[in-house]
C-alpha cells in the first residue's frame, strides 16, 4: 500500500484535483497506475525530514517497483505507472 500512496500522493503534488488509481494483476507483477490532471511531472526531491513537506514518494515508487514510468494524458494531466514484483 506504502507504493500505491506515493505514487497517487506524488501525482497529485499536493494539489487537491481528482485522481483515480488502477490495479491490475499481471503475470509476475502487479501493475499500478494513477491517473491525475496535473501536467507537473513527479520529481526525486531531498526527504524533508523536519518540516514534513514530502519527498519520499517518488523515492519509494522507484525503490520499490521493477519499473515506474510517467505519460502524458491525451487532454492534459499525467499517468504515473509502476510495476511492482509479485
């Protein structure tokens, strides 16, 4: 669940807009995708530790998933996918 909150948390960027996650079984892996309006792409940003700003969302999708990628929506907006090992 930590890898599917950071991706729909680093999609989001701390806007408040819609985005809807999708889970789908694969064979060895399980896909995760967050679909979001925003056209700002996810960034690795130094953890704040201190103030509580954030990233670590970015950082954890990586570290966790076989492979992450990002695409740009057909009318704007993003589709931030990891794929993560069984």
């Amino acid at each position: 669940m930590g890898s599917v909150s950071g991706c729909g948390l680093g999609a989001r960027g701390g806007a408040r807009q819609a985005a809807r996650a999708f889970l789908a079984a694969r064979p060895g892996v399980i896909e995760v995708a967050v679909e979001d309006p925003s056209p700002r792409m996810p960034r690795a940003r130094t953890p704040d530790l201190v103030e509580g700003t954030g990233g670590f969302g970015w950082h954890m999708v990586n570290d966790l998933a076989r492979h992450a990628d990002v695409r740009p929506g057909p009318e704007g907006g993003k589709t931030v996918r990891a794929f993560l090992p069984r």
